[in-house]
C-alpha cells in the first residue's frame, strides 16, 4: 500500500490523476489532497465526486488545508506529521498557470511555493517518489530542438509564467542528486482525446472563444504565415503517462517532455479548428503586426476574453525532442494520439459546454 500526497487540489489535472491511480485501488493507502483553506467547498464537491465514481472508500481520500506559500505548506501541525512519517508519493502540481500572471504572483506561487513543497517532500521518511509538474515552455524563447535532459539556459522568456516556471523547476532539479525525483513538463494540454472532455478552457481553447466571438465574419483570417509547431497534448496522455513514469524504475531521477512527438505546425491547426467550427477553412492572412495591434486595443476595450500573450505561442519556433520519453514507456502502450485524429472531439465540447 502506499501513500499519495497532491499539490493543486481540486485542480483538474490533480482530480484525473487520482482517478486514475484509483483505478488500482489495491495499491492505494491514503491519498492526502492538499488544498488552500478558501477553496474547501469545491476540493468537498470533487472530492464526494470522485469517491461516488471510483472504488476509493472515504478514509482513503483526505482533504488537507495546505497553502505552498508558507514555509509549512500543510497548516495543521499534526496532520503534517503524520504525512511526512507515512507519505510515499507527493506529486506537486500547485501553481499559477495564467500566461498573464505578474511577476510577484508568480515568484510567491510557482517559485517560493515549489521551495517549500520539495522541501517537505524532502522531509518525507518513506519518499519513494516526488514528481513534480513543470512545462515544456520552460525553454523560454529558445530556438531549434530542446531536449529532455536540458533546462539551463540564458535567453529571455515571453512571460513571468515561463520564467517563475523555469526557476521553480531549477529548485527542484538541484535536489535530484539526493532525492526520488520525476520531473515532468508537459506541453498545451488539452481534453480527453475520446470525449474531448475538460474543465479548463485556456491554451488553445482561447483561439476558440476568438473565433466564437468573431464569428459574424467568418471566414476568418489566418494569423501570420509562421507554420511554427503547436504542441497540444490530450490530458489522458499526460495523466496515464504520468502515473506510469512516478511508478516506474525508467522515471526515476529524469526529465520527461509530455508533448506531441510529431506536432502540427500552426496554420494546420488553426485551418484545423476553423473547418470543424464553420465547415470552411480560413481566408486569407492577417500579419501578426496587425493581429498584436488588434489585440492590444481590442484587449484595451474589453472586447476580448483571450490574453495577449497567446499569439507569441503562434510564432515561437521550438521542438521539444521526446526521446526519453518514448523510450520509457516503451511497451506500455501509452502513446500521445495524433491531434488531427481527435481535434473534432475537443470542438465539439467546447461549443457544447462554453460559456454564454
């Protein structure tokens, strides 16, 4: 039996990741699921959720008050005892993930909260595995190819996510010579590659709410002529992934790029949604000089739900090289699906379940 402790609760992706340990129940202890005081009525909600929809008995899934900005991290004294002598696995996926989060947010949340999280998880007498959630966009404004076993590097970031992001995961890997350490960066991750079923409608999700609220002019424009690579990721991927590689001999003390091994560049996608949202593909370009000015004021006007910072996501040539990954899981049968085969799906939820 072992003992799971999760950052990011009632985050989406930490409410899937159990649900998929809990699909082996035989293996699970307690799950501990760490949440900030003030979020208590929804970490109930998901909490009664996954218990009615999932073999897990009610001791087995305990809701902890934790705040990751504070030395401490879990609030009451005894629970957190109790945790750091029996928890096996602490998986940390707390952070601020808005692309436009200033800087402070960002350095208390993903920086300083990383800081106390690892330390804790360092405190943990039974460690068998701390996994910790990065990003592939870590890599800044880099160019050309980035592989798995790289992190360190001089250029500049499009955003404070990407560099408090950066810096957090530099934290943690300075712990790997002494500590059971998983890291995983994940690309755009998007939802369930069969239903298309998610609760976070950001990344590319934005590019649909901007179409949806232009679409009296449809055919719309492409947005500049960069084919740039796009990685978006089915979150079944990332989880099943996940769950395999903090288990697995092959995932410890590595880096692992959860991305798209063979990416759509970004006119593809983007002629992608646009078919499957109006049943006609773009017509012609707008530069990304006009587009930013456009933003800009629109965004100015309030006109817009859809932050700025995405556009640089359409112009930024990067590849995340995916070797280490492939290689570890090797055999699973655990594969990122082709974007083409299941992007349908993905529109459909979201015109079914967007908001008014």
């Amino acid at each position: 039996m072992n003992n799971y402790a999760f950052t990011g609760f009632p985050g989406f992706l930490a409410g899937k990741l159990i649900e998929h340990l809990a699909s082996l129940p035989h293996q699970i202890g307690v799950i501990y699921a760490l949440h900030l005081p003030n979020q208590q009525r929804d970490a109930e909600e998901l909490r009664d959720t996954l218990l009615s929809t999932t073999s897990l008995a009610p001791h087995q899934l305990v809701l902890v008050e934790a705040d990751i900005t504070l030395p401490e991290v879990i609030l009451d004294p005894i629970m957190r005892s109790v945790i750091e002598r029996d928890v096996h696995y602490v998986f940390h996926l707390a952070a601020a993930y808005d692309l436009s989060i200033p800087y402070d947010v960002g350095y208390r949340v993903n920086i300083l909260g990383t800081k106390h999280v690892t330390a804790f998880a360092k405190r943990s007498k039974q460690l068998k595995r701390y996994v910790y959630f990065s990003t592939a966009y870590i890599a800044g404004r880099r160019r050309g190819t980035v592989y798995e076993n790289e992190l360190w590097h001089r250029v500049q970031f499009k955003n404070h996510y990407e560099a408090t992001k950066y810096e957090a995961e530099a934290l943690v890997s300075r712990e790997m010579g002494g500590m059971p350490i998983t890291i995983i960066r994940p690309g755009i991750v998007i939802g369930h590659s069969r239903t298309g079923e998610t609760k976070k409608f950001d990344g590319v999700y934005f590019v649909l709410q901007l179409m949806t609220q232009l679409q009296q002019m449809r055919p719309l424009p492409y947005i500049g002529r960069a084919n740039v690579e796009v990685n978006l990721v089915p979150y079944d991927y990332v989880v099943e992934a996940t769950a395999f590689l903090a288990h697995s001999p092959n995932g410890l003390k590595r880096t692992f790029h959860l991305t798209d091994p063979f990416p759509h560049g970004a006119r593809e996608v983007y002629r992608m949604l646009h078919e499957t949202m109006f049943q006609r593909s773009p017509r012609g370009t707008v530069p990304h000089a006009v587009a930013d000015a456009a933003f800009t004021a629109w965004n100015g006007a309030k006109r817009l739900e859809v932050p700025h910072e995405l556009l640089e996501y359409f112009k930024h040539p990067v590849h995340f090289d995916t070797t280490q990954t492939i290689r570890a899981l090797d055999g699973t049968g655990i594969v990122c699906p082709d974007l083409q085969d299941y992007l349908p799906e993905i529109v459909h939820y979201f015109m079914a379940h967007k908001k008014p």
